[in-house]
C-alpha cells in the first residue's frame, strides 16, 4: 500500500500503456470472432449457392443426368421430399426425446439421492459418446428385431391414425428399416444433450421459488409444475432445439437404418417411404457425376435453411415471454 | 379460525448438529408474536419448523411436538403438504412466481388444491386478496403484469396477499422487512396489525423497533457460544420483554450491549 502511494506517477503510466495494448488486442481479438462467423456463414451459404445453381437452373431436364432424380422431376421437386422426410424424422424424434429427458433431467435435479443423481448423469452422457455409426448397427441389428411386434401391434390397433398405417396388405415392414426405427435411434442419440442442458436449468431454479412453492402447500410434483418448469421454459425449448439441430443434420445412423423412398408419406411403420437429405447425400456423393453432386448441394442448402429457421423459430419463443422468464 | 400453537420440547436439527434445543413455547390465536435475537441464534430454523419446511432441507429433523389446536404437526399421518396449506409463508426476500402474472400468483396456492373456481369467484378472491395485503390500489390497472415487475415493497406485499388467499389459520414471517425501504416497511408493519384480527402471526425481526411496535408477544433467543444450540431464553408480554425483562441476557440483547 505505501510503495504505490510514494511512486505513483511512474506506477501508473506503465502500468496504463501494458493495460492499454492488452486492451487493444483483445477488443480485435473479440471482434475478429465474430467477424469471422459471419464470414464463415456466409462464404457457406454463398458456396452452396454458387454449387447448386446449375441443378436448380437445369430444371426437369436433370433427371436424365442424375439417377436418383426421378424421369420428369427437377431439383426443386425433390427436395420437398426430401425436407419433408427430414423434418418428419426430426420431429418425431423430438417428441420422443424431449419428455424422456426431462424426466430424466428432472430426477436427477429433484427426485434422486445425490450418488445417484451423479451415477445417472454420467451415463446419461455416456450416450453421447457413442459414435452414430454404432447407433446405425445397433438400430438395424438389435432395435429394428425387437421393434417389428410392437410396430404389428401398433398397425393392427392404431392403424387408424394415419401415421400408424399399415402397408397395402395391412401389416408394418419387416424387417422396420422404417422412418420410427430411424427416429427412435435419433431420439437415443439427442437424449444426452437435452438431459445436459435441462439439468444444468433445472439445478439453477432459486431455492426461493422452490420454497415458495413448498410454503404454499405444492407436493414435489407440483412445486416442479409452479417453479421448476415455468423457470426451466426457455432453457427446455434450447435444448430441444440443439437436439433438433442434431437430429437434422444426422447421417450415419439414418443412412443405415432407414429403407429410403421419396414419397410425402406420414407412414412411420411402413418401409420406402422417406427418407433424409443428410442420408441422401452421404448415400449419393460417392458415385455422383458433376451435376449430380450440384443436385445434392442444392439439397444440402434446402437443409441449412431449414436450421436456420428453426434456430430462430426457437429464439423468437424463447423472446416473447421474455417479462415473465425470471430474469428480471 | 385461528388457533393456539404449542411447541413442547422441541429439539431441531441439521443433520447431527443441534440447532435449536427445548423450545417449549405457547402462542395465543389472532395475536403477534415476534421472535428476536442475534444472527445463528435459531429463530428462523424455528420457525420454519412450524409449518414443516425445515425438513425441506437435507438432513433437517425435528424432534418434540409442534401442535396446532392439540394436533400435533409431526404426527405419523400428519401430510406436510396439508400443515403448510394451513401455515402460510413470508420469507425474507419477495419471491413472487417470475413466470405468473400478479394474478396468477395470488391465486397460485388456491390452484394447488385443485379446486377449480370461476372466473368471476377468482376475479373476487384477487381482490379480495390484494386489497388485504393492502395493495389493490396500486396493482389493479396491471393484474396481467408479471409480479417480478412491481418494488420490492410491493413484491413482499404480493407474497403476503397470496399467503392469505389460502385462508391459513397461522401467517409465518421470516424477516419479511429485511430486504426493504423505511417506507415499504411502515406499509409491512401496517398490513400486520390489520392481519391479527383474522390470523395468528409470528414474525422473525432483526429490528427490534419492529419488535416493539407490531407484536403483542416476543420471545428472545439465545446461543451461549458459536457450535451451541440456540435456546430460546424467555417470553414474555412485548411490553414487559422491552421494560423489565426477568433474564439479564435479554436485558442486555436489547439494550445493545452484545448482539
């Protein structure tokens, strides 16, 4: 305390000129970065745009050169399809995960002893560790045999909902290289991030929520229902949507799990209906010729788009009840 | 409505550790009962044993009677969740729901039991509410607003009107004015003597001002040395607690000379 009052002058300005050129990097440091973001989002987008353009301006005529495009359909009436079948897979998918993981989330922040919370918890993100080529063999050859009498059953009793329905002769596809298959695979693997996510939100809840609750005579469930989820709202539909995100862009595990088709079909039990645009490029590149790696780029763009929108889908959820989020 | 509160030889604990040691006390129906005493002396431990949230934390148990108009709270088939549905809660900061509008948040506890109400019986029990807690007037222009948009004072003020709308018999404060202005604590204090005719209060006050101006009855709690349970040392009339009191540590508490 003494020596910098006796030499405060020569203390000071040193110590100004170090301060002032960390300053100076870091502030370019920062807005370098996102800079840089911007720049690599674009110089993408403008990529998939320069690269698919000769198959969206070749129109029906391409089907001739490509030959997974059906005769008499242009790029742009595949990827309907295509995006259908993706979206489709992802949001089943997400209808799936999304309850099983706060569930999940929620017992490990609020029900279990603590061991068990955190034995729990790491094998929650064991699962995302697993890589999704070992998800695509264990879908074909552990899930999709023990899947097929459930799908039966689910045709022959809930036939009548059109996404349950049968084939032409009734039943559901045997072996199930069907679009439930593929979505429940997709639902174990985006399982560990939503779990993560909604954890980590759930364990922030103040303990004076909680207490309030508590004091007002809520049962655990119910003081979950009043704090935990209302508190947890935006964090859980985050989640969801980084597990979205993941289940859209997924390839290995759709690709070998799923018989694909290109029909607009809701049937989740049937085989050859969908199929995904991730899966269609990495089952096409490999023997695509020039224009055919142009269709699939045009498909790939179709598929960042779709990201993009539900990116900020989610952000515009999560910002209009921004005044009651609690965090004001 | 409101009944007689009895703790015979209650002993709280954390875990292992002794908080709270012998607290035999009596509280009488529609009256107000402040609890004073030095910091870690026991007095919120106490009493949040009197509407069964101390078990809320891990490793928290009690042991001895709490009985509520001869029921005892800790009873074999006493539900918790049914003791505080009859108790009610101020605690020390305002904790209005954040995600529910000032009306959802004081019809919230009326909500948990399930009882479905009209919306003209609900619109009645909001105001009802609200203007018991003295805050009807400020806040009916922006019902639909969130509760966390509103001061302080008037998110305390929130809390106590959904409190009452539960119609407990007891109202428990836990230093309900700590975290407020001069002003927001007049209306507090105000809105307590109003509250006796209906409920039975006990307020935990660091203030002893308060102590002397809202309470009919206060009780002085003690700890001999830091790692000791908290004792409460006497009770006695607010008025004979502040003029003559019967221990010399409570004499000292209150004239300042320790604590």
């Amino acid at each position: 305390m003494t020596t910098s009052v006796s030499a405060p002058a020569a203390l000071a300005s040193a110590k100004r000129r170090t301060g002032r050129g960390l300053d100076r990097g870091f502030r370019y440091l920062a807005v370098g970065s996102g800079v840089l973001i911007v720049a690599v989002l674009a110089s993408v987008a403008v990529f998939l745009l320069i690269r698919a353009w000769p198959a969206l301006r070749a129109g029906e005529s391409i089907s001739s050169e490509v030959g997974w495009i059906p005769a008499g359909s242009s790029v742009l009436s595949v990827i309907g399809p295509l995006v259908f079948g993706t979206v489709l897979a992802a949001i089943v998918a997400l209808v799936i995960a999304v309850p099983v993981a706060v569930g999940i989330a929620l017992f490990i922040s609020h029900y279990a002893p603590r061991r068990i919370a955190n034995a729990l918890g790491y094998m929650v993100d064991l699962l995302a560790a697993i890589p999704s080529v070992v998800y695509g063999l264990w879908g074909v050859m552990v899930l999709a045999p023990m899947l097929h009498p459930i799908f039966q059953w689910m045709v022959k009793w809930l036939g009548w909902i059109p996404l349950f329905a049968g084939d032409s002769a009734g039943n559901a596809s045997n072996p199930p290289r069907v679009l439930m298959t593929a979505a429940l695979v997709l639902a174990v693997m985006i399982l560990p991030i939503i779990t993560a996510v909604c954890r980590e939100v759930f364990l922030t809840t103040p303990p004076l929520h909680e207490e309030a609750a508590l004091a007002l005579g809520a049962t655990r469930w119910e003081m979950i229902r009043m704090a935990v989820l209302p508190y947890g709202r935006s964090g859980i539909i985050s989640a969801a949507m980084l597990g979205l995100g993941r289940a859209l862009g997924e390839t290995m595990a759709v690709l070998m799990v799923l018989s694909p088709g290109l029909a607009y079909s809701f049937k989740l039990l049937v085989a050859s209906q969908q199929q995904t645009i991730a899966a269609n490029i990495a089952a096409k590149f490999n023997d695509a010729t020039e224009m055919g790696v142009s269709a699939l780029i045009a498909t790939g763009l179709a598929l960042f788009v779709i990201t993009m929108a539900v990116n900020m889908v989610a952000r515009g959820i999560v910002a209009r009840r921004k005044d009651f989020s609690g965090a004001n | 409505m409101s009944q007689r509160i009895e703790t015979k030889d209650l002993n709280i604990y954390y875990g292992s550790f002794r908080a709270v040691a012998d607290v035999t006390m009596s509280i009488e129906p529609r009256s107000v009962t402040a609890l004073i005493g030095p910091s870690g002396c026991g007095k919120s431990t106490f009493l949040r044993t009197l509407n069964r949230m101390h078990e809320v934390i891990p490793g928290g148990r009690v042991e001895g009677t709490v009985a509520i108009d001869g029921v005892d709270l800790y009873g074999p088939d006493v539900d918790p969740v049914a003791v505080r549905r009859q108790v009610g809660m101020v605690f020390q900061r305002p904790n209005p729901f954040p995600t529910m509008s000032i009306a959802e948040n004081v019809l919230a506890g009326v909500r948990l039991n399930n009882r479905r109400i009209s919306k003209s019986d609900a619109a009645d029990l909001v105001e009802r509410s609200l203007r018991g807690a003295n805050l009807w007037k400020e806040v009916k222009d922006r019902l639909d607003r969130p509760g966390s948009g509103l001061s302080g004072g008037q998110q305390q003020r929130l809390c106590i009107a959904r409190a009452i709308a539960v119609e407990p018999q007891v109202l428990l404060m836990d230093e309900p004015c700590s975290a407020l202005d001069p002003i927001s604590t007049l209306a507090i204090e105000d809105l307590i003597a109003d509250l006796k005719s209906r409920y039975t209060i006990i307020i935990v006050t660091h203030n002893m001002q308060q102590a002397a101006r809202v309470s009919d009855r206060t009780g002085f709690f003690n700890l001999e040395e830091a790692g000791e349970p908290g004792r409460l040392v006497e009770i006695d009339d607010t008025s004979t607690i502040f003029s003559a009191p019967r221990e010399q540590a409570t004499e000292d508490y209150i004239s300042g000379r320790f604590g």
